[in-house]
C-alpha cells in the first residue's frame, strides 16, 4: 500500500520553487504525494511531476475571515483523505496545518503523524527582545501541535533543543539541498558569454547578482544601497536582480524603484519569474544574499554549486553554508558599508574569487543535495510510520 503524505503550503508557488523536486523523487519512490496550497500558477508543473494539487482559500498574512475559511477547508480535506503523514510548510502553513491536522484525526482508529518544516526561524541575533518574543510564541504554538518538527540548519535545531520547544526525540535536522543534475556547471560550458550578450554585457564587466524574493526581509534595501556605493567606485560594474514578485506580501518592495533611488538604472538588469537559473548564475561575478533571515538559503547554494563566489550575512542558515574566508564571505546584517567592502574585495581580486568559488561548489556538492535531503526525510518517513509500509517505500531511496 502506498503512503499518502500531504504538504501543506500557502501557496502552489513555494511548493513549485522549494519543494517540487524534492516531491518528485517522494513520488519516484512510491509515495503519493498531495499538495494543499493557496492557487497562484504552478499546479500544472506540478501535476506534471505526478504530484495532485488541492487548492483552498490561503493568505499568506494574518487574514481572520480567509484563515477561518482556510482552516474549515482544509480540515474537511484532511478528514476526507486520511493521509498516514500531514508536513506543513512555512510560518503561516506552520500557525494553521497542524492545529487543523490534529483535529482532524480526533477519533480515527489510525493516527496520522503530524510534521513541521522549520525553513528559518522568524527571528535572528539583531531582532529587536518584542518582536523575537512574539515570533518565539508562534514557534512554540506550531511545535504544540506538531508530533516533530524538522530543520533545516543545525543552528535553528539547537536553539530549538536549548529552548526545548519538543522533548529531543521529536527534534530532527533534514538540512536543504540543491538539485545537483541542474545547477551542475559542466552542464552549461557556454552559458556565461551568451547570457552576457543576451543581457547586454561585455566580458570585462563585473556582475554583482542577487536572487531571491521580492521583499524587505531579503535585504533588497541593503543591495540597491550596496549597489550605489559601488557604482560610484567601480566604472565597470554591473547589477543584476533576479526576483520573485510577492506582492501578497506585506514587506513586497519596487526593485526598479529601488533603483532608480539609488542611481543605477542604466547598470542593472531586473527580471522576475525566471526559469532559467543556472544560467543565470553563470553570467554573476559574485552572487549575494544580504537576507535578514534564513533557513538553508536555496540562492547561495545553487550559486556555489555554479561555482561562483558568495556573499552574504552572517546569520544561522547563510554561516552553515558559508564557511567565511574558506567557501565565500560574511558581514554583519544590516552593514551596508561591510557589505559594499567586501563585494568590491571580491569583485577587485580575480584569484580569490576562484578559490572560494571552487571551494564553494565542492562543499555544496558534498553537503547540500537534494538526493541527501530527500533520502534523510524518506528515513525519517519510514521511522515515524514505523511499519512495513514506511519500510518499503524508504528503501527505494537511491
């Protein structure tokens, strides 16, 4: 018999960017995998890979009136479907999925397991003692609810340990990885000279990129300002924004308005919606992530598995990845003026860039692969179920 496994997610876009290749290889592998989600315009990519999509009304904010609606439709999917696994994905699928789940299985004679993704605390070292407090609370209501709660970094799980938001045993780190048969730069030998010409870029230029989603908590407003500082030092750099437009959002934010604040229009080249990511990277000089907060960031690990040099904030999840002076460069949050420094040390030292890029690519090859994810989150699949069923389809990893 196959195990159902539903994936609760705000909406069928995240489940497309951050979790469809790893909910392909849990369907290769005998699972049948539902994804319960708010409709944006990925479910047939989805359902493409064999994955159905339930769509019920989701928003991502604080909503009463949607949230009761969302909470009243996913409990009767729930019931309907009696899935053996309910995982639940981001802050909002966090504060509704699992309460829901749980009283869904109210009086079934086969208990569902009910699971938590952590994909970065909503907090870090420089979030102001009131905020931290209230984000704290929100994590401490999901864990509540929750039978495990899973990690990405090692970080958020010690912090979970020390703060015992679960006994340990119910505490796991599944780390995060990134599709190692697409971002593998022996597939794309001559990618980089035709997306330059395709951008309007020479060779010469210096291209400092950034990927990520479109609002303030990713550090957009640390990048235009980082980028106008070195625009005014550095004749022949060049700036690139590849962006994810999330205007339900409440910190959504203008790039193009962002650049023109800062003076840089006629050096930076925005695009939004892309598909075409390793590519992407392969035109970057230097690739940067000035994030606020992270769980294992998805952009700095496809950019060093391209092999090129990163930069990004010293918080839990980008310090896991990036081990600083050895696979890419740190600075403090927030410090556009450490920022600006070392992008230009990077962008100004042409062997440097090399070293870390190379050594980069190796640690994400050695560490951050969807295979290694997707094969830790089977077993521990196959633990929680802990019968024949679980068994069998865990051992069609690999």
């Amino acid at each position: 018999m196959r195990v159902r496994v539903a994936h609760i997610v705000p909406t069928d876009r995240i489940a497309f960017f951050l979790l469809s290749t790893r909910l392909g290889q849990l369907r290769e592998a005998g699972y049948e995998v539902t994804v319960i989600c708010g409709e944006v315009a990925y479910a047939d990519e989805l359902r493409a890979r064999g994955i159905e999509v339930v769509h019920i009304p989701f928003a991502r904010e604080i909503e009463p009136y949607t949230d009761l609606r969302c909470a009243w439709a996913l409990y009767r999917v729930l019931r309907r479907r009696r899935h053996q696994i309910v995982h639940s994905h981001n802050p909002k699928g966090g504060l509704l999925g699992p309460v829901v789940a749980a009283l869904a299985r109210i009086g079934r004679r086969r208990t569902t397991a009910i699971v938590h993704t952590v994909h970065g605390f909503l907090f870090n070292d420089e979030t102001p003692w009131l905020r931290r407090i209230v984000a704290i609370a929100a994590e401490r209501w999901t864990a509540a609810w929750c039978d495990h709660l899973l990690f990405q970094s090692s970080e958020d799980l010690d912090y979970a340990r020390a703060w015992r938001f679960k006994r340990s045993a119910s505490l796991h780190l599944i780390g995060n990885g990134i599709d190692q048969s697409r971002f593998d730069p022996r597939r794309w030998p001559h990618a980089r000279a035709r997306k330059r010409e395709e951008l309007g870029w020479e060779e010469s230029h210096l291209v400092v990129g950034m990927v990520g989603r479109l609002v303030v908590e990713k550090g957009f407003p640390e990048y235009f300002a980082m980028a106008g500082e070195l625009a005014r030092r550095l004749e022949q750099v060049r700036f690139l924004v590849v962006g994810i437009t999330e205007s339900d959002q409440g910190d959504a934010l203008d790039p193009h308005q962002l650049c023109r604040n800062h003076g840089i229009e006629e050096r930076t080249v925005i695009l939004e919606q892309r598909h075409d990511m390793p590519e992407l990277y392969t035109s970057m000089d230097v690739a940067v992530l000035p994030s606020h907060r992270e769980g294992i960031p998805r952009a700095i690990m496809e950019a060093s598995a391209m092999g090129v040099p990163v930069v990004a904030t010293d918080i839990r999840g980008c310090r896991e990845v990036i081990v600083h002076r050895q696979t890419g460069l740190l600075f403090r949050v927030g410090d556009v003026e450490a920022f600006a420094a070392v992008v230009e040390e990077l962008l100004l030292d042409t062997a440097l860039r090399r070293r870390l890029g190379a050594a980069g690519s190796r640690r994400v090859f050695g560490y951050y692969t969807e295979d290694r994810t997707a094969a830790r989150l089977m077993a521990f699949y196959g633990r929680v179920l802990g019968n024949d069923e679980g068994s069998s389809q865990t051992a069609r990893v690999g």
